[in-house]
C-alpha cells in the first residue's frame, strides 16, 4: 500500500508547477477511507505566495470530503528525504494525529518513516476554541 501512495506523489512531482524555485515537489495522502489524494507545489510570480504540494493534497482530500490523514508521503525532485515545511506540518497536523505517518522519499521509494509528532513536537492545537 505505500507503493501506491509513493507513486501517487511521485506523479503529482511530475506536475508540479515549479518555474521560479525549479524545486518540484510532490505529496499523496492516504484519508480516513483510504483515497488517495495528490498534490504538487504551485508557484507564482509573487514568491513565495504558492501553494506547497502538501497543501494541494491537504485541499484536494477536503474537497472529496475526506476529514482525516491517515498517512502522507512526499517527494522533492532535487532533494532526497525532504520534509514538509513548517507551515505544512501544522497543516497536515490539523488532519492528523500525533502518530499519523509521514514517509519521506526519494525517487526508488519511501525511505523513511517518521510522525507528525516527531517532525512537530507540540503542535499548536485548537483545544481551548471550541
């Protein structure tokens, strides 16, 4: 099943929309269901006003209805093993749980194999709002 997602993100990579960083990135996540959903970085003129290839999953997993990460991996082009930023990590943190697997990849295959809560250790969180 990871080689699915690893595939999935290696696809959207390949789509990414990189002509100022020259930095393709690439994500699928794995919902609550187990659909897959992928995204790619998106850059514009206005750098850095983009959208990071874990954000375009995280939009494309909300708009088919799905609620929860249940895995993500990802992939960069140009850089073996690469993690998400740390806006994304909150992201993917606010669909996650502590344990929710991030597998980091390179162009054979996942890696590595960490949490949200270790790549975010004391995630802001939102308890205390509702």
């Amino acid at each position: 099943m990871m080689d699915e997602l690893f595939e999935a993100a290696r696809g959207a990579m390949a789509r990414a929309h990189a002509p100022y960083s020259h930095f393709p990135v690439g994500a699928a996540i794995r919902d609550e269901a187990g659909r897959i959903h992928a995204g790619a970085n998106i850059e514009v003129v206005s750098f850095p006003e983009g959208w990071c290839a874990e954000t375009t999953a995280i939009g494309h997993m909300v708009m088919a209805g799905g609620t929860r990460i249940a895995e993500i991996a990802v992939i960069a082009e140009k850089m073996a093993l690469c993690t998400p930023c740390g806006g994304c990590r909150q992201r993917i943190a606010e669909f996650a749980d502590a344990g929710t697997r991030i597998h980091l990849c390179d162009e054979t295959g996942v890696k590595l194999t960490m949490t949200i809560g270790e790549l975010l250790p004391r995630a802001f969180e939102s308890e205390g709002f509702d």
